[in-house]
C-alpha cells in the first residue's frame, strides 16, 4: 500500500476519496452509463488522471477501455479519449516529476507488463490496426502513437502479430501518404520500430514502395538540410538496408542511388554547420555505406559500387573529402565512406588516384591523406580513417600498389625535392619517433605488398640515406636496424606497437618470396636477433612480440631457397632445437592467435579501435597468420630427406608448370595468328561486297540506256508510217533505215551477250565466296582442310578456264564492234552521195534534210551507246583481273593456311605426348608425397590454377 500511495500522490489518510476509488467510480460508469455522454466524461477523467495515477488506471480501467474502442466505434472523441488513456498507460515516456517520484526499472517493468496484458488477446492489435485507418485526426494520430509503444515494449511479439494479420503492413504504410506533417511524421517513427531486426517486415515495407515515399519526403524537407523528420527517414532507411541483401538489391535496380547525389552538394560556404545537418549528413553517409560493406556479397557490393560511380556520387563525395571546413567528425567518416566505395572495385580506384586537391601546386588526395596520416597532431579517428582509405585503395589493385612502390625506387624520385610522394610519406612516417605514425605506415607498406610477388622483390632495391657521410643501406636493413635498437630510441607512444608493426611489414614482405628471405638472412644480426627475442621469457606485453619474432623466423626457414650455405633450412631447424626448442618455439608463435586483439582485427577489415594502445593487428596481417601457423609448424618438425624430397617434387612441378605455360603461350600466340587471318578474309569480303555494289550500279546504268533506246525506237516508228506516201523520193532513206535496224539488232544482241557475261561474272563471285567460306572452315579439322584443298584446286581449275572463255568472248565483242563502226561510216558516205540525187525537188529536199537530221541525231546517240558499251566492257575486263588476282592471293592464303594446321597439329600431338608423361610423372611424384604425409593439392584444384592464371579480370570474390 505504501507504493501505491506513492505512485497516486495523495496523502496517507483523510476524509478525501482516494485516487483507486475515484478511478473504480469512473471505470463502473463508463461500464454501467448507458449515455454516451456520461461515458465520454469518465473516459476523459480517466485520461487526467492516467499519467499522476498510472498504475491504478492501467489496473482497473484497461478492461473498459478496451471495450469502449470495441463498442463506441461511431463517436470519434470517445475513442480518442480511450486511446490516449491507453497510450499514457503503456509508454515510458513520464515527465520529470514522476521520472523523480519512480525509479527508471519500475517504470520500464510496467510498461512492459500492461503492453504483455494489452497484447495477449491479439484482437486487440487488430483492432488498433483497424483504428489506424481512420482519417479522423483524434483517433488516428493516437491510434499510431499508441501502436509505436506497443513496438517500444515489446516489439517481436507485436511484429508477429501485425505481420500475421491481413494487409496489416499495408495498412501502416498509408501513414506516409498522410498530408497531416504530424502523423506522416509519426508513422515515420512507428516504421521504425516496426522493421527492427524483422527482414520479412523489411521485405514488405520496401516493396510498399517506401523507399520512394521516403526519398521524396527527405527531398522535400530540404534533404541535409532539414530538421529532424530526415533524421527519422534515413533511420528507417537503415533498418530497411542494413544486413537485407533482397532490399539492397531491389533499391539499386529501383535507380535510387542516383537520388542520394544531392545529399552530398555542399556549398561553397561550410562555416556554420548546424548539430541537425552534421546529423543527418552523418546518416546520409552510414547510408551508402550499409550498401558498399564488405560484408555484403561480393556481387552486390561491386553493383552499387558501380552505379554510385555512375551517377556521380563517387565524385561528390571527393569533393567533400577535399572541400575546406567540413566538421572533423564528417570528414572521418565521408573518408571512411570513400574507402569502402572505391574497395575491390578497379574502375572506382583508378579514379580516386586521379583526384587532386586544391591546393598549389595541386597535389593527389593520396598524398594529402597520408600527411594526415603520419601527422601526430591528427585525430586518432581521422587517422584510423586514412588507413582504411589506403588500404581500401591498395586492395585487389596491383596497378595502384605498382604506383605506390614506384616513388620509392631510385628512378622515380624526384630529384628537386619539390613535391613529396606517397612513399617518401610512409618512409617518413616508418621512421618517425610517434609510434603511432610507425604502425600505420608500416600496415600501409604492407597493404602495398599484399599477395605481389613482383614488387617484393622490387622494394628491395629502394635504398635510404641515413646520415651525411654514410654509405646509403636498403629498406630492408633499415627496418631490422630500428627492430634490434628496440627500446633504445626514445618514442612517443607504445614501443611495443613500433617492433609489431616493423615486424608485420617484415613477415608480409618475406611470405612467399625466397629473394628477400635470402636478403634478410644475408644480414648476419638478424638471425641471432629473432632467437633471442624469442628464446628470452619477457612479461605478457613482450610475448606479442615473442610471438612475431617466432612467425618471422618459421618464414625465413618455410621459404628458404638454400641458397646461403649458413642459413640453410636443416640449420635453421637446428638453431632452433638447441636455443629454443620446438615446444617452446611452436607455443611461442601460437601467442599472437591466442591474442584478444588479434581476436578484435581478424572481424572486420575497418581498423577500430578504442586508444592508439589497442592498434596492433591488421585485418589483412590476421590472415596471412591463419594461413603460415599451421604450414610454419609442420615445416619445423620435417627432417631433411622429407626438406630434399618435397624441394624436389617442387622443383618438378615447377618445371612442369613452366611447359605448361609455354605451351599456352604457343596457343595463345596462333588463336592470335587465328584471328589476324580472319580479320583478312573479312576485310576481302568487304571488298568483294563493294565491287558487287559497283557491278549493281552499272546494271542498272545499262538498263536506263535500254529504256531510253526503247524510246526512241518507239519515237522511230511514228515517223517511219507518217512518211509511207513518199516511199518513191526516200528509196535511198529507205536503204538506211534498214541499215539502222540491223544495227539496232546487232546492238540489242550485245546487250543480251553483255548480260549473259554479268551473269557468268555473279557466278564467279559466288564461286570465290565458296572458296572463302572453305578456307574459313579449314582449322576445324584435318578431314576440313584436306577437302577444302582438293575443292579449292577443282574451283581454281574452273575459274582459270571460264577466264579464258569470258577473255576470248569480249575479244570478239571488240571485232565485231570495230565492224559496226565501219559500217557506220559507209552509211554516212551514202548520205552525202545521196544528197544531189534528192535535191530536184524543193519538197523532197525539206523532207529529205529532216529525215538525215534524225537519222545523223540517232546515229550518234547509237555510238555512244557503242563507246558506253565498250567502256563497260573495259570496266568487266578489268574487274575480272582483278578477280583472278583475288583467286590467285586467296589461293596462296589457303597453302599458308593448310601448311599451318599441318604444323599446328604436329605441335599438338608433341604436346598430348609430353603433357602425358609430365601426368604420368607428377601422379607417381603425387603418390611418393601422400606417402611422405605431405599434403597434395587434387587434379581439379591445379586446373582451377591454370584457369585462374589465364584469366586476367582481376575481379576475385574477397574473402573475409
């Protein structure tokens, strides 16, 4: 009684009723009053008293209220009445003053507890639901602050409910189309705690087309600029993105990343920004990157990587990365958006390295974000940041390691001094006193050496002026100088954290690379070094270390070629026995997994951490342990036969590689010869196709002049029968006319033999094209090119002798055209003698000058109808030349094409025979192995091998 006494707020005893009875008398009038009137006063007393006297309310009255939200359906007031009550009931959300009077657990207990007593009759949320609907703004807005409670409290029960009644998301959804800003606003927030960590919820939602009402919402609020209802948006966004794969995918086909570009136009004028519009520019931000994370499939991250690039927004996001006075914290974390967008994907990287920033002389983001990196006066966050855009930059991109290396080597400084490169940067920062700078550029150099053989060996020429007078000493010496000073040099920071970094650097750079461990070992301190760190007991700090020392030195032994007679692996091994011990040394390197921060580093490839204390393990270095400890301690404990016999199954295998590998530079080399020959016979095809458009040209060029000669002939024949009454004064005209028609027919008939040869002429070109499409079909096979031989040497047979036909044929065209010519001319000389005979009459004279006038008119149109002719005929002619000469090259092409098979099969068979004992050799090699208990990669995974080097995508599903 005491507790309730407190909670109502009156005093211990008096004449005055308490609050429980004065909340039972309300509760039996809303039960008992049949006046809607005297139950909407109750409901609205319980209302006023519901917040002071919670628990009484919530005992007595939540039975009523129910049953006036069942009942009282019509009266609008009532309901929202019932409902505020409710709502006061179940939130947590108390003033001050009863925050004060209560503790926090109580209240949190009671809430919960009348939201379990609410929600165990699911009628209920049913019929809140149905409430919802309404427009009324007294019950609806109620009905959804109540419901976002009811989430509040207890969320999956009440998802499961919602998500098993008929078109109850649906339902929920309507809210964001309200015109009404508060209850648009609040469905926002209701949506929120309806998708918490339920992705089929998720899935309706978003296919509700939320993301479109929610874009727009945000657009129109004035995007970072707005106020708190875009904070509530991209919150929602969020849960409907993060860790839902179906979603993301659905929100990059939908193109809604190209509506997240003007989120990030900044202006100008970055002074002043509000704590709401670094808030919401924060989200936009955790935004994109929800859709680019590493732990997304690979296949999805690279989409939206892709389309962020497309659209821009990879562009505007290095325009706030390079813009001036962005807040520090928005900074941090655009850089670390920017990491994750250009992660793994070639096209996004090779942008970011072509980003300047504006400065003079302008100078690469690169360089700018390592300054800031080896700079101790930075953020410990921003700095954190830079590495992860490094690293992200440096991941799957040999090109940009390539670029990074380079400014360290001799040929590529810049002598003047006058800009500063990446890896002057790295060194500077390797080298520095700050610890801190010491462990990011050694992680960064590492990242610049990931799984790049080539450049391992290629950093080992980078040699570094210590001091004035000294002779210069390579990268690698200098970096086992600074590990054996140890706690000598005096540092900013932990010295634990400078001998971890050098020595991550030093055990990536040494993997699976033989030159440098031969470099390492050249150096007679090193070795002596490694074993007494390892062999010393040092506290719990130092065993990290311990442990590194012992994973560097089980490289040095694992991927040493033996090529220093000191240091071979037998004597490495027994080194080891004597001033370690292989117990020893294999608990000493089982130090660094057993690590909690190694632990931390190998979850996620962001480096997080809470102190520059806690910075010792890569994401990157965490794997390359997983993958050495196991091979590390199994190579200790092999004797040196076991050492001979696996040097020399690897020598074989690598000899075997090698003739497989030039064997398939051979057949690259003729697929390329291949497609250089098929690029010939197209570029001749073409060829042919233009002349067969010419041929089609003058075609119909000739049928024109047909239709014109047939004209006039038409013309011709009017006159002849006008001019029949005058046979006796045109006996001589008569003579010419007949003349005329001979040639006319002689004419049509060497139009007839010139069509006749078109049409041999088609046939020939098909005859070539036949011969082509044979010599095209020669590679497949021997039996092809054997039969494409004999039919190309038949075609050729034929075409030299219908050659020679089409030859002789237009040599008699010629001669009986001269023929024509000269009777041509006799018929000219008739006229002129033909003249005095016909002139006694005046009559005559006229008709006979008119008749010579057209006759002279068509008997220069027929000669040059006769030159046309024959200048077409030169035209065939030559064209049929060159035809001859095109059979006579593609004849020549397909000798060289048949010689090539011939020896291309020859190869081939050579190969099936050497490929079948170098099988034969590497199974009995594989046998003597599995006997030995050396693991032996299968058939089908060195074929995977082969496949993977062929293929030059550089696209590989990353590994986490």
């Amino acid at each position: 009684m005491n507790f309730l006494r407190g909670v109502m707020g009156g005093p211990s005893a008096g004449p005055q009723p308490s609050g429980a009875e004065t909340i039972q008398k309300l509760c039996d009038r809303v039960a008992s009053s049949t006046l809607l009137d005297d139950r909407r006063d109750a409901v609205r007393a319980l209302k006023s008293l519901s917040k002071k006297y919670r628990l009484e309310v919530g005992i007595q009255a939540m039975e009523h209220l129910i049953h006036v939200l069942q009942t009282d359906r019509s009266d609008s007031e009532i309901i929202g009445y019932a409902l505020d009550t409710l709502y006061n009931v179940i939130s947590n959300d108390l003033e001050e003053e009863e925050q004060e009077e209560n503790l926090p657990k109580q209240v949190d207990d009671l809430g919960s507890q009348f939201t379990e007593i609410f929600i165990k009759q699911q009628e209920n949320v049913t019929l809140l639901l149905t409430l919802v609907e309404e427009f009324d703004f007294h019950v609806r807005w109620p009905g959804v602050k109540l419901l976002t409670s009811l989430l509040k409290q207890q969320g999956p029960q009440v998802q499961q409910i919602i998500l098993v009644s008929p078109m109850g998301v649906s339902r929920l959804m309507d809210l964001l189309a309200d015109s009404r800003e508060v209850i648009r606003n609040d469905g926002v927030l209701l949506l929120q705690q309806l998708t918490k960590s339920n992705a089929a919820i998720q899935k309706i939602v978003a296919f509700e087309n939320a993301f479109e009402r929610l874009l727009d919402i945000v657009t129109e609020e004035g995007n970072s600029d707005g106020g708190i209802v875009v904070e509530d948006c991209l919150l929602l966004l969020q849960n409907l993105l993060k860790n839902n794969n179906s979603n993301q995918n659905f929100f990059k086909e939908g193109s809604y990343i190209q509506r997240m570009k003007p989120w990030f136009e900044v202006g100008d004028d970055n002074c002043g920004w509000s704590a709401q519009k670094v808030t919401n520019l924060h989200l936009m931000l955790q935004l994109v990157r929800v859709l680019v994370s590493p732990t997304n499939p690979p296949g999805a991250t690279s989409s939206c990587q892709k389309a962020m690039f497309h659209c821009g927004l990879l562009q505007q996001l290095c325009t706030i990365l390079m813009a001036t006075g962005v807040p520090a914290d928005i900074l941090t974390e655009t850089i670390n958006t920017v990491s994750e967008v250009i992660r793994g994907c070639q096209m996004n990287q090779d942008y970011f390295a072509s980003v300047n920033a504006p400065s003079n002389p302008p100078r690469p983001a690169i360089v700018v974000l390592l300054m800031s990196m080896v700079n101790e006066r930075q953020p410990f966050v921003l700095r954190c940041a830079v590495l992860y855009c490094f690293q992200c930059f440096l991941y799957k991109n040999q090109k940009g390691q390539g670029e990074i290396v380079s400014t360290l080597l001799p040929s590529t400084i810049d002598a003047t001094g006058n800009s500063v490169s990446a890896g002057q940067l790295l060194c500077g920062g390797l080298f520095s006193t700050d610890s801190l700078s010491n462990w990011c550029a050694a992680v960064a150099l590492a990242h610049a050496l990931q799984e790049n053989a080539t450049l391992k060996e290629q950093l080992l020429r980078v040699q570094l002026a210590t001091s004035i007078g000294n002779p210069p000493v390579s990268l690698l010496q200098q970096c086992t100088n600074i590990l054996s000073q140890g706690d000598k040099i005096d540092r900013r920071g932990s010295k634990v954290q400078t001998r971890v970094g050098l020595l991550m650097l030093l055990c990536t750079w040494l993997s699976n690379c033989s030159i440098a461990v031969t470099h390492f070992l050249h150096n007679p301190a090193n070795i002596p070094f490694l074993t007494g760190q390892i062999a010393e007991n040092l506290g719990e700090e130092e065993q990290l270390v311990q442990g590194l020392c012992a994973l560097l030195l089980g490289i040095s032994i694992y991927y040493n070629d033996n090529s220093l007679e000191n240091y071979r692996k037998e004597k490495l091994k027994q080194l080891i026995e004597k001033r370690i011990g292989r117990e020893n040394f294999i608990e000493k390197l089982g130090f660094i997994s057993k690590h909690e921060l190694y632990s931390r580093a190998a979850q996620k490839p962001q480096p997080s951490f809470s102190s520059p204390e806690h910075m010792m393990f890569d994401h990157e270095f965490t794997k390359l342990v997983k993958e050495l400890e196991g091979v590390i301690s199994k190579a200790i404990y092999k004797s040196s036969e076991e050492d001979k016999k696996e040097e020399e199954v690897k020598k074989t295998l690598e000899q075997h590689d090698n003739i497989v590998t030039h064997y398939k530079k051979v057949i690259r080399e003729q697929d390329q010869e291949l497609e250089e020959l098929k690029q010939r016979i197209n570029t001749l095809t073409s060829q042919n196709e233009q002349l067969q458009v010419t041929v089609t040209q003058q075609v119909s060029q000739i049928q024109q002049h047909k239709d014109q000669y047939n004209l006039l002939k038409v013309q011709l024949g009017k006159d002849t029968q006008h001019h029949n009454s005058h046979s006796d004064t045109l006996q001589m005209n008569g003579i010419q006319m007949e003349e005329v028609s001979k040639l006319k027919e002689e004419l049509e008939e060497w139009k007839n033999k010139h069509e006749l040869l078109q049409g041999q002429l088609r046939e020939k070109d098909s005859v070539i094209e036949k011969l082509k499409s044979s010599q095209l079909e020669m590679g497949t096979t021997e039996q092809s090119s054997q039969t494409s031989k004999s039919g190309g040497l038949e075609h050729n047979n034929e075409l030299q002798k219908e050659l020679e036909m089409l030859r002789s044929q237009i040599q008699l065209q010629s001669t009986e055209i001269s023929k024509l010519q000269i009777e041509n001319q006799k018929l000219q000389v008739m006229n002129t003698i033909a003249d005095p005979v016909l002139g006694d009459s005046s009559a005559t004279a006229a008709n006979n000058a008119e008749l010579e006038g057209r006759l002279e008119r068509e008997i220069k149109e027929l000669k040059s109808e006769v030159k046309a002719l024959s200048e077409e005929k030169e035209s065939l002619k030559q064209h049929l030349d060159s035809s001859s000469s095109t059979v006579a090259i593609l004849q020549d092409e397909k000798n060289k094409l048949q010689q090539e098979v011939a020896e291309s099969k020859k190869e081939q068979d050579d190969l099936l025979v050497l490929l079948a004992d170098q099988d034969q050799k590497l199974s009995a090699l594989k046998i003597k192995l599995k006997d030995l208990g050396v693991p032996v990669e299968d058939e089908d995974d060195t074929e995977s091998g082969d496949q993977g080097d062929e293929d030059e995508d550089g696209d590989e599903e990353e590994q986490d």
